[in-house]
C-alpha cells in the first residue's frame, strides 16, 4: 500500500507536524480534551442510564414480562395459566435462565400502625433465587420453601412501619378469586432488605401453595401464573421474544412499558448527550479550524516553492492526507490513553452526586435515585472517540489544504 | 495617557492587520458566549416551565399545614390527626390562590380487587379556578361543586377495579375519632396521567364528603395548598407551617436539579475548548510578529509594553465578542419566547412522565439578567487563562531578542 514515494511523503508529514511541536500539541490536545470529555459523558450518562434500568429491573419487574393477557389489561388475576414444561423448554431454548412464574394478587393490611397495600406474589422459590436476590437480601428469619402453605416473606420498610418480626402473625385482606373479602392469617417466615423503600413496603412474596390457597381456594397442584418476569442482557432482542412468545392468551411486555416514567427520563437523557455531541462538535471544529489553516498558510511559500519544481497538487493533498492520519493517531491514541484511565478508575470509586440530594435517600417512579453514578466504558466509546476524531479533524483539514490550493492557484 | 491612548490604537491596528482571521476569532468567542446565554435561559426556562406545568396540575407551589402532618425526614409519610383551620391562617390574602384539600389514605374496593389509594377530598370550585386537574379528565366529568359523595379516579386503577362510570366503589378506611370508615361513592370520571404511577394511587372527592367519612368538623382541613407561582417565598405563620414543593416532592427537585448543573458543566466545558483553541491561535498570531516585536524593542519599546499591546488587542477581542455574543444570546431567546420549544424533542415526542403525571411542555424563554454578566465573566476568565501561556513564551523570547 505504502510505495516509495508513499513513505517519503508520510515521513514528510510526520516532520512537517513536528517543526511545529508546540502548535501540533495544542491543537492534538483540544480535540482530545474535547473528545475526552464528550465521550466522558457519554460513558457517565451509559452508567447512569445502566443503573436507572438495574434499579427497575430490581423491583420484581424484569426487563421482560410474559403477561397473560387479563392481567396485562387490568392486573386481574383471576385467569392464571399454567406453567408447563413446552414452556420451561421455550425459555431455555431463547437462552432465558433467569425467570420466575408468578401470580399477583392485590392485598392491604390494617393495623393499629396504619394501613398498607400490598403485592402479593406467589412464587416458585427455586426459580425466583435464580431470577432476582430478595432471598438473599433476608436480614431476619428464612425465605419461604416451596412446601409452605401459610409463610409470607415482607420486606424491612414494612416491617418497620408495623413493627413485624419473624414469626409474628399478619392478617393480610384481599378479594379471592370469586370477588369476596377475605381475611387470611400468614406467619411471617423472614424480612428482607433489598431494592428500595416503596419495593420493600409493596412487595410480599409467599409460595404458590399459599396463594392456591388463599386466591383460589385450592391447591391447583400445579404451577400458575399471571405473570413471567424474565432477565436479559438488555432490551435488543425485544422483537425476537416478543415472535418467540407471541400466542393469544399472552404478551410480552418490556421494563419501558410497566414503568413509563423512567424510560422517559432515559430517552431525555439520551437526547441530551445527542444534543451535547452536536455542540461539542460545532465548538472544537470552530476552535481548530483557524489554527490549522494558520499553519497551512504559513507553508505557503514553500508549497509554493515546490509547486515551482514541479510538485502536483495530488501530492500537497497526499501530504495533507497523512498528516490528518498522523494527528488523528496521535489525538485519538491520547484521548483514548485518558479515557481508559480515567474510566477505569471512576467505573469502580463512581462520581458522587449525592451533594445534590442534600443527604436524602430519594425514589422516584419506584426506584432509588443513585447519587454515586458509576460510568461505563465499553469498547464502542473507542469506535465513537475514533469517528469523532476522524470526522473533526478531515474537515478542518480539507478546509486548511483547499484554502491554501486555492490561493496557490491564483498565484500560479 | 497619551501612552495608553497609542497603545490602545496600536493593538487595534493589529486586530486588523488579518481581518479573517480576527473575524474568526470574534465569531467563535461570540457564538459560544450566545449559544451559552441561550443554553443557561433555556435549562431555567425550561425547568420553570416544567414546573409550572407540573405544580399546576395538582401538587401546587407550596403547602401549608399543622407543624407535624408531614414527617420532617420523609415527606411521603404524614400524620393525618394533625388538621388545621382557617383561623390559623393570620393572612388572610393567601385564601385568594389556595384551596383546601382534606387526605384520607383509603382503600378502595370495587367488583375484583380492593386497592389502596390516597383519596383527597378538595374544594372543587376554587380547584377548578386555580389548579388544572379538570384537564386530566378525559372520560366521564369533573367533580360537581354541589355534588355530595362522588369520586373521580385514575384511569388505571378504574380498570383494575373493574369498575365504570356511573358505577359504585365502596370506601373504607379510619375515621379521625378511631372508628372504621365506610361509604359508598358514585364514579364520576376518569383521571388520565399518561400512564403515570398516581393514575394507580390516586382518587378525589369533595371536600364535604372527604370530612364526613373521616369525621372532622366543617372548618378542619389537612393542607392549604397554594398556587400562586409568582413569587418564590414561603409564608411564616405561627403555628403551621409551610412546606415547598422542593420539600414534598424531592425526587422532582432532584431531577430539575441535575439537569441546571449538567447545563452549568456544558458551558464550562465549551468555554474550556475554545479557550484552548483561542490560546493555540494567539501563539501562533504572536509568533507571527516576532521580527516586529525585536523592531519595537530595538527602537525602545519595553518587552511589559509589548505584553500591554497584546493583553489590550485580546481585552479587545473580547469585549466586541462578548458584547456581540451577548446580542446574539439574547435574540435567540428572545426567538424562543415567541416560538416555544417542545421539550419532546429530547424524547423522541414521547410525552414527559413527572412524579407520576404527564406533562406537555412548551418551553418558553425567559432572560435571566445575571447571565448576562456572568457568561461574559467566565469567558474572561479564561480568555486571561488562556492567554498567560503565549504572554509567557513572547515575554522569554524578548529577553533572549535583547
């Protein structure tokens, strides 16, 4: 690829960058400062966007439900499924291992020490372990086990408000499968302390024999469900689960569908570091087109002088075109030396917010605000460093070059 | 002065001598400043703006209530035995742009589910003057002023109690002296959030019938909720006591909050590009002269009068650039307060969900005069930074020329 002549220009490039050290260090240091810190809050708004998604994904929710259909309209839990084998089979041939069948009733409980509604989940212990850490998050007494019939596992904030301890007594109040009010004693088997406040005074988990029994009446003997939450990656592969589960008695929803809110503030947010890459952009263009056209012109006389012994115009862009491979080398090679430190070392000690909450634990839509916002590098934030780097300083480049042929052009 | 007068006309010679290249400089000095001024009016803008929006609907600017019925620490928890009345009120003007709301956390059972809510009993003339609920109601009708025992609910939550307009959900909850409250309320409307989490969690009723169920006295109430959103104080009175919205809903204050800072960084951050690639074009102008600076010095000049000439072109520079930048901020905003921007344009139009409710935002900017000064100043600031660097390598290079 590199001829001769190839190399002699590419050497003359790289000494015609450095007659000019300091210069060529101020405008390589711009762009690489302006790329770093662009691609700086990139990194910081993927963490912070990551987190935002963890947090709802924590709070039972998944990144996907399969949702019977009564239950995606109203969250009437009278239709449940069954969970059959073909389907423990579909999970495992989309690669999902994380899921956790569910039936959701809707409960309250009165108190001397007020009144709360609940969620009443009934699970599958095993599968919910591997689907989300409640069980591990237990601080007092144990988690349920598939046998119990008339265990509830609740969380620390609720057991707080109502004074709970493990092995004390609650009556929970609900309507049945039939719509009567019902009053039904559980004995608190554990509490656990996980996701936030709202989650751990919302959610109460029990097994599914004791929602049969309490729900239905009846121990079904089988496995129900109004709900499937299941953990992905992320939500890329949306459209293949939704034609993988599609059916008429379900469908698949996303985190964004069940908790609007914050995907909202995630789509604001991604709009932000677009509308911040565009002004960033502009700037560094503006701010490097000047001095290296600066440094072109200053060249003048002497491409001028070449141009006299015979050097063609393909030659000067040549010329042009391995400095900007050159710089963008360099530039690129700093910006991503400090975006690697950098990130390496934040995506562990994280960036402290929590000034800005003046020392208050506050949710929203459900969710912990995080005031530590670990960013996240990942490698395409070297490919976006890269095409930045390419595209700010071709143009400033061809600008600088066409400028200064032109004038050459007049003089010849 | 004669000397400071010739220096002065000596560096804006020099600003001429490559008129691009100063037109340049100008152009990018000033379209940051203006496009800073813009960016700062549009984030305060826009955060009133969405605030207003937000606060309007339903939370109000601030509210005032007994001392103890919010819980310091957590303002989601309150105590709802602590009521207060108008006599408390010692300025009376407050009545004309509050309402009085009483809260009765409730649950509410319909044909499938029994849920709990927050049902708050309101005065619905004065919230159908000063408040935007009613806009929120997109099936069935308002709350009647003299209806007694109605209830208006989120759309959500109608469908998970399966209950329709016309219809009846029963009301249960604890009434204030101890004993179980119960009744049965007429389904008036529906309340549209967007999908929000309060069309889940929440439920109206007039005041009247919120009073009954709990039974309070005709003149007890929970909140005075104000919203008046012209001023920014909040009332002292003896007694109660005034809680912001900043207090009530921190979450949102947080949000709002992290987007001003996030602006403030950007400006920053642009200042700090240009600043660098101002300094690298300034090294290079100065070198450019490096045979003229050795001319001036042989004929006398002091290697301090040449720094002078050069802080005073770049004094210069700046003050034509910041008065331009200054102009151009200001149209802009200007421009953008006949013709609002949608703050759905960062959301791929979809609607902005806050603290459970949707709102619509047409951001309409406002100048705010301290930027005006503040902008400039920072600019300068590192304009001066920015400059220290070249100072520095002409006043060596003097030496080592004499």
């Amino acid at each position: 690829m590199l001829n001769d002549e190839n190399i002699y220009l590419f050497k003359f490039a790289f000494r015609s960058i450095l007659r000019n050290r300091g210069r060529s260090f101020f405008i390589g240091f711009s762009v690489s400062l302006a790329v770093f810190i662009a691609v700086w809050v990139l990194a910081f708004f993927d963490g912070m966007n990551g987190q935002i998604e963890k947090a709802v994904v924590n709070t039972n929710t998944g990144f996907y439900q399969l949702q019977e259909n009564s239950y995606a309209r109203t969250t009437d839990a009278s239709h449940p499924l069954p969970f059959q084998e073909s389907l423990r089979q579909k999970f495992q041939d989309q690669g999902i291992e994380q899921f956790s069948p569910e039936m959701v009733v809707d409960a309250n409980i009165s108190a001397p020490e007020g009144n709360a509604s609940l969620v009443l989940l009934g699970i599958v212990p095993e599968l919910h372990k591997n689907f989300l850490g409640v069980s591990a998050g237990i601080t007092s007494g144990n988690f349920i086990d598939e046998t119990d019939q008339e265990g509830i596992v609740i969380g620390q904030e609720l057991a707080a408000i109502f004074r709970y301890r493990p092995g004390d007594q609650m009556v929970v109040n609900y309507q049945d499968i039939k719509g009567e009010l019902r009053s039904e004693i559980l004995t608190i088997r554990g509490i656990y302390h996980f996701s936030s406040n709202s989650f751990e005074k919302r959610f109460a988990y029990t097994s599914q024999k004791t929602i049969h029994r309490l729900y239905l009446n009846e121990d079904s003997g089988q496995i129900l469900y109004n709900r499937i939450p299941f953990m992905a990656r992320d939500l890329s592969r949306q459209e293949k689960f939704k034609s993988a589960f599609r059916n008429d008695k379900e469908v698949v929803k996303t985190w964004k569908d069940l908790n609007p809110e914050m995907s909202v503030v995630i789509e604001f947010n991604d709009g932000m570091i677009k509308f911040f890459f565009i002004i960033i952009g502009m700037t560094i263009m503006m701010t490097i087109l000047t001095p290296i056209q600066m440094l072109w012109q200053e060249r003048f006389p002497e491409l001028r002088m070449m141009n006299i012994l015979g050097v063609v115009k393909k030659r000067f862009w040549k010329i042009g075109l391995f400095e900007v491979i050159q710089m963008i080398f360099f530039s690129g090679l700093a910006s991503s030396i400090l975006l690697v430190t950098i990130l390496s070392i934040q995506s562990k000690t994280g960036v402290d917010f929590r000034y800005n909450q003046q020392g208050l634990n506050i949710e929203r839509a459900g969710i912990r605000l995080t005031g530590v916002v670990y960013p996240i590098f990942s490698p395409n934030q070297i490919f976006v460093t890269f095409g930045f780097i390419v595209f700010v300083m071709c143009f400033s480049y061809m600008w600088a070059i066409h400028r200064t042929l032109k004038k050459l052009e007049k003089t010849e | 002065m004669r000397s400071f007068l010739f220096l002065l006309k000596f560096s804006y010679r020099n600003l001429w001598r490559a008129p691009k290249r100063t037109m340049i400089m100008v152009l990018s000095l000033s379209l940051a400043a203006g496009f800073i001024i813009w960016d700062l009016n549009f984030a305060n803008s826009g955060s009133k703006e969405v605030m207003k929006e937000f606060l309007s609907q339903y939370a109000g600017r601030y509210q005032l209530t007994h001392p103890d019925y919010y819980e310091v620490a957590n303002s989601k928890l309150f105590d709802n035995y602590k009521v207060m009345t108008d006599e408390q009120v010692t300025d009376k003007s407050l009545f004309a742009t509050s309402t009085r709301r009483v809260t009765a956390p409730v649950f509410l059972s319909g044909e499938k589910k029994t849920l709990g809510v927050l049902m708050t009993g309101i005065e619905v003339d004065s919230e159908l003057r000063l408040a935007r609920l009613k806009d929120t109601v997109t099936k069935g009708e308002f709350l009647s002023p003299a209806g007694n025992k109605e209830i208006i609910l989120g759309k959500r939550l109608a469908e998970r109690l399966d209950v329709k307009i016309g219809g009846e959900v029963a009301v249960i909850g604890q009434a204030l002296d101890g004993s179980v409250a119960n009744d049965l309320y007429q389904v008036r409307g529906f309340l549209d959030f967007g999908g929000g989490d309060l069309e889940d969690t929440l439920a109206f009723t007039q005041i009247t019938s919120a009073r009954e169920l709990l039974v309070m006295g005709p003149g007890q109430y929970h909140q005075l909720v104000q919203f008046d959103m012209s001023h920014e104080t909040l009332p002292k009175i003896e007694g109660l006591r005034a809680w912001s919205w900043k207090e009530l809903i921190p979450e949102i204050s947080v949000s709002i909050g992290f987007v001003d800072n996030f602006t403030w960084i950007v400006s920053v951050i642009i200042v700090l590009v240009i600043s660098l690639g101002l300094a690298n074009t300034l090294i290079i102008t100065f070198f450019e002269r490096e045979k003229e600076f050795d001319a001036l010095n042989v004929l006398g000049a002091k290697a301090s009068w040449v720094a002078w000439s050069l802080l005073l072109e770049v004094t210069m520079l700046g003050i034509v650039s910041m008065i331009l930048g200054c102009l151009v901020g200001h149209a802009a905003t200007t421009f953008c307060s006949y013709y609002p921007v949608n703050l759905e344009l960062f959301t791929n139009g979809k609607a902005i969900i806050m603290g459970g409710m949707t709102i619509k935002p047409l951001v309409k900017f406002y100048p705010v005069a301290q930027y005006y000064w503040q902008v400039p100043l920072m600019m300068f600031f590192f304009l001066a930074l920015s400059m220290i660097y070249p100072l520095i390598r002409v006043m060596k290079r003097r030496k080592n020329a004499v």
